[in-house]
C-alpha cells in the first residue's frame, strides 16, 4: 500500500522493465541454440552449442543482478520489490535450466537423442517466447491485464504438455532402452528439460500475482 501511495507523488523507475525485456531475449536466444543442441548427431557441435548457451546464462545471469542493483539504489518501484526480486530470479533460474540441458547433452554425449527431446526443447522455446510475450506488456499493466493473463495461462499449458511429453518417454524408455547408462543419461536430459518448463510457468505464477495486486 505504501508504495502505491507514494507513487501518486512520486515517478516510478521504468528501468526495471528493459531489463526484464532484455532477459527474455536471453531466453529466447538460449533455447533456439538448445533446439539446434537436441537436433544435430555431432558431439562437438553440440559442445560448441553448449558454450553458446553458456554465454546467454552468463549474460542473464548479469542482468538479474543488475536488476537486485537497481533495487538498492531505487525508491520508487512499479511493483512489490519482493516481485520484481522474485520474477528476476525465475526468469534468470529459466535461464539455468536450459543451460543445464545442453551441459548434460554435452557431457554425456548420449549415442542418440530421441524426437520426445526435440519436442520438450521445442516446448522450453515457446514458453521463453510467452515470457518474452509477458516481458513487453508489464509497462502497461492495467491496460495489458486480460493479455497477460492469457499468456500466463499458455505458461500453464505449456508446462502440462511437457509433462506428458516426459511421461510417455520415460514410460517408453524403461520399456526399451537395455543400456542402463544409456537410460540413464537420456532421463537426465530430459528430465532438465521438462523442469525448465516448471520454471517457466512459475514466472506466470508471480505474474499473476503482480496483477493482482496493481492491476
């Protein structure tokens, strides 16, 4: 309440919001180098990718602490500094996620990578996207309610067919595969997949929280 009060008299610093922006493209950036990751048969490709994506986590890994920064040193803030925390972290803990799936690619060299990765790689990019989608509209928030929400929801739905993508291929898995460390290379990779969704999806669940706060 305070901090909707003071903001009657006082400007709020916008910069929050390029910086959320500029971390979705990290995103973004990110699970299209994942995407090739899961699709190419070359090991060293896919280590060169992997450092790729290594680059776009270090890189959203200095825009959410420049966001904690601004924090410090910013009176006024669009929203609860709890939130603004909180949706940096996540954003940033997505990033992670998909840097731990090409490291897992790249270190376990798995002998093939099965289409059920490609689909769960495809998903992490279309909920990045959605984030993206999230990250644009958040200056305008009472206007961009409705629309935030839908995409919030997408986040959702997103998370829900990658869990079924995950379920049927592990189902598929111990049905299959005889190599155990095979099997256990393939779960690992895309069990790092399948959790950045979740991931995801919490950033709309903090979202939704803003919204109903200030929206």
């Amino acid at each position: 309440m305070n901090n909707s009060f003071f903001s009657r008299f006082a400007p709020k610093e916008a910069k929050f919001f390029p910086l959320f922006q500029q971390l979705s493209v990290v995103l973004v950036t990110a699970s299209d180098l994942l995407i090739e990751c899961v699709k190419t048969e070359s090991h060293e490709q896919q280590s060169e990718l992997y450092k790729k994506i290594k680059d776009q986590e270090r890189l959203g890994d200095k825009l959410s602490h420049q966001v904690f920064d601004e924090l410090n040193t910013t009176f006024i803030t669009p929203f609860d500094r709890e939130d603004i925390h909180n949706l940096a972290t996540y954003m940033d803990d997505v990033a992670d996620g998909i840097n731990s799936s090409g490291k897992r690619i790249a270190l376990y060299k798995p002998k093939i990578i099965p289409d059920n990765a490609v689909q769960l790689a495809s998903l992490v990019k279309e909920a990045s996207v959605c984030i993206g989608k999230i990250a644009d509209e958040l200056d305008s928030l009472k206007n961009s309610a409705e629309k935030i929400k839908t995409y919030c929801k997408e986040l959702h739905d997103i998370e829900n067919k990658a869990d079924d993508v995950y379920e049927n291929f592990v189902i598929k898995l111990f049905e299959e595969e005889k190599d155990s460390i095979e099997l256990f290379k393939l779960k690992e990779i895309l069990y790092e997949m399948e959790r950045t969704t979740d991931i995801a999806e919490h950033v709309g669940k903090i979202v939704k929280t803003i919204i109903v706060k200030y929206a």
